[in-house]
C-alpha cells in the first residue's frame, strides 16, 4: 500500500492499473515495497503494454487452468477432493441455472458460460491476496468481458433466428408502425444498456469493497493513532469476509445474466 | 491511467486472454468433463430403472411362490382328506367283508351242524334198528327169520315220532 511521510493513502492509485508490479522482498531500501517494471509496447499504434492487471489476469488464468485439469485429470466416475467440490458448482450451474433459464439448447453454452464464470471468479479471488490486484475492478476488463458477453447474446440470436430475423426481434412484433419510431431506438437502448450495466456492474462491485477495506486500514496511517487499529483491523477483515462473497456472487450474476441474455437473444417470444 | 476510462489495449488483452482459457478450457475439461457427467448421469438412471424392475419382477416372483405355497398347501389337504376317505372306504368295506365272511362261516358252520345231525340222525337210526334188531333178534332167536324181523323193526322205526327228519 502506498503512503507517504504525510499520511496520505493513495487509495486509488492501488485500485488502478500500474506498469510495475508490487513484489516484496526485492530490494534492502523497500523491504515490502518494491516494484517490478512491467513491458511498455505499442502495436499498430495501441498501447498493448503488459500492465499489472494484465499479469494478474495471466496469473488467474493459469491457476484457473492447472485447477482445473489437475482436478479433472483422473476420469472414474466417482469424484474426490477438489473434483466433487467443482463438479457440484458446475453442476449446481447447469442443472438449477443455464438450463432452466435457456433450456436444453444451455448445453451448447456450457463451456462459454463456465469459462466466464470461472474466469471472473479467479480474478475476483486474485485480487483478496495481499500483493495482488483485482483484474476485474478494472473498467477495461470488465467492458471486455461485457464486450464477450454482447457478442455471444448477438451471435446466438443471429444463428437462431437468422441475420434478418435477428434485428427484427428487437422490437416486438405487432406493433403499428408510429409506435416504431419510439420503440426502436429504446430497444436499441436496451440492447446496449444491458452489456453496459453488466460491465459497470462487475467494475463497481470488485472496487467498492477494495477501496473500503483500504480505505478502513488508511484511517490508522491517516489519524496517525494505534488506538483506531483494532476497529480498523475488525471491520476491514469482515470487509474481507464479505469480499469473498461478493467475488462469488458477481461472479455468479454474471454468468446468470449472460445465460438470460443469450436465451432472450435466441427466444424472443418467451 | 484514469479509474473510468477504458483503456484499449487492456480490452484487447482481456479478449485474448478470455479466448484463449475459453479454447484450452472446452478442449481439456469441459468437454469431457460434460461429457463424462451426461454418461454418470445416464448411469446412474440405468442403474435405477433396473433397480426397479428387478424389484419388480422379484415381487412377481414372490407373489407367484406365495400363490404356488397356497396351492400347494390346499393340495396337500385334499390329498390327505382323500386319503382318509379311502381308508375310511377301505376299512368300511374290510369291515364289511369280514361281517359277510363271518356271516358266511356261522351259516356254514350252521349247514354242516346240521348235515352233521342228519347224518348222525341217519347213523342213530341204523344203530337203534341194528340194535333193535339185535335185540329182537336175540329175543325171537329161533321162530323168526332175519328177513321178516327187519320188515317188521323198519315199520316200527317209521312210526317214531320224527323219524322223517
């Protein structure tokens, strides 16, 4: 955490996207504040510089990926350990979920709709490990995810109901057509708010809890008073608790409202 | 770097990475791993419908078995009831032969008492009328001849009382 002689807290600054990583131990000087420069590149004039939040998204992914085939390596049909705890999530979200909300055709979705809600999860849980930074409370990240879901949701409905059939959709048939001029740049509001809410959403959810658990540690530095670390101490782990939750819930909601698009997207009349 | 505004490249990376979990992913787990919970799950119905006609068909074997007991059972009665009739038919029937038999055997015994008395009776009256013969003759020795004594001693005889008999 950065602060300076002043006791100031740049609370923020730990909530944004750095070019460095924070690693302790590295140097005598900052014994648990040192900094590893991170790669600064262009490509076709689009800064594609490998930031911190990008390296915890690398490190999400990979631990997501070892998790998974290390706990799926073993095919028998009885699950142990790590496997029964994952199989009864996955199954929790297929059967009481992805297919009642889109039915049998929520198959197909499975992987997609699994990999975004693992994904979020890891990231979420990345970022509660001291060091570390929450991938997912970057508004970048959030929007491409948003971004994945909306394509998806596009995509499903045009392999459903075909290119044309598709954009007809959006507004519901049967309406005269003055009520058209009205109605068609709403259903294109609606079409847009829902990747965005999901987007501000997910940002919001994994910074707020950020912020607040900083920002409950940053009043012992800021009022300079041991006296306030023990509430200070008390409500930032509860904050903690809560954040643990609350990764598996945005998480969760994610992937429910995606499945619920997609299923709107490719079953307009229900 | 601003906390709202997005950054480009950081999207493009998310995508890239999204994909490429979602790739590595679907072809390393979840695909067989879906997979493998359709086959358990497909299993596991199997295994509970033949649970169930299993159980069936041993409930229709029991009933079967109880029945055939039942049957058997009443059988085994009427056999013993039929095999106690026929003793009881045999042994009337034993009882019945015996009574004839016995019946018989007085009624012979009776016939030959009574051959038997009339032969005696036959016996007795050539003995008397030897005897009175004998006796006559002894008496009437020289005047009467043997001839005309036994003329006289038969008329006698057949005027006894009974003497047809």
């Amino acid at each position: 955490m950065a602060a300076d002689a002043d006791g100031q807290v740049d609370v923020v600054g730990h909530i944004l996207d750095h070019h460095s990583l924070e690693v302790p131990f590295i140097n005598a000087q900052h014994v648990f504040d040192g900094h590893i420069e991170l790669p600064q590149f262009e490509v076709f004039g689009i800064d594609m510089s490998i930031t911190r939040h990008v390296v915890m998204m690398w490190v999400a992914s990979a631990l997501l990926i070892v998790t998974m085939i290390s706990a799926f390596r073993r095919p028998g049909p009885v699950p142990t350990g790590l496997r029964n705890f994952l199989e009864t999530i996955i199954v929790f979200l297929r059967d009481e979920v992805i297919i009642p909300i889109m039915g049998e055709s929520g198959r197909t979705y499975m992987p997609f709709l699994l990999t975004t809600f693992f994904f979020i999860l890891y990231c979420n849980m990345l970022g509660l490990i001291p060091y570390t930074a929450t991938a997912t409370g970057n508004i970048s990240v959030t929007a491409a995810l948003a971004l994945i879901s909306f394509a998806v949701t596009q995509g499903a409905g045009i392999a459903n109901n075909g290119f044309f059939g598709h954009w007809k959709n959006l507004v519901p048939s049967g309406l005269p057509a003055p009520l058209l001029i009205i109605m068609i740049p709403i259903e294109i509001i609606g079409m847009l708010a829902k990747p965005f809410a999901l987007c501000i959403r997910l940002f919001a959810n994994m910074i707020a809890g950020h912020i607040a658990i900083l920002v409950f540690l940053g009043l012992i530095i800021m009022l300079k008073s041991y006296f306030v670390a023990p509430a200070s101490v008390v409500l930032a782990a509860a904050l903690y608790l809560l954040e643990i939750f609350i990764g598996f819930v945005q998480a969760f909601i994610f992937t429910v409202l995606t499945a619920l698009f997609v299923s709107m997207a490719a079953h307009p009349d229900h | 770097m601003d906390l709202l505004s997005p950054h480009p490249g950081l999207i493009l990376w998310t995508i890239i990475t999204f994909v490429v979990v979602l790739v590595v992913l679907k072809a390393k787990v979840w695909g067989p791993l879906l997979a493998a919970l359709d086959e358990r799950e497909r299993s596991i119905r199997d295994a509970l419908e033949s649970a169930d006609r299993a159980r069936a068909e041993a409930l229709a074997q029991q009933a079967d078995h109880e029945k055939r007991l039942v049957e058997a059972e009443s059988q085994a009665r009427q056999i013993v009831s039929d095999a106690r009739a026929a003793a009881e038919k045999v042994g009337q029937q034993v009882m019945a032969a015996a009574k004839e038999e016995a019946e018989r055997t007085a009624q012979r015994g009776r016939e030959s008492i009574q051959a038997e008395k009339r032969a005696a009776l036959v016996e007795l009256r050539r003995e008397v009328a030897d005897m009175a013969i004998g006796a006559a003759g002894a008496i009437l020795n020289a005047e009467l001849d043997a001839e005309r004594n036994r003329k006289l001693a038969d008329d006698f005889i057949a005027d006894l009382p009974g003497a047809r008999n």
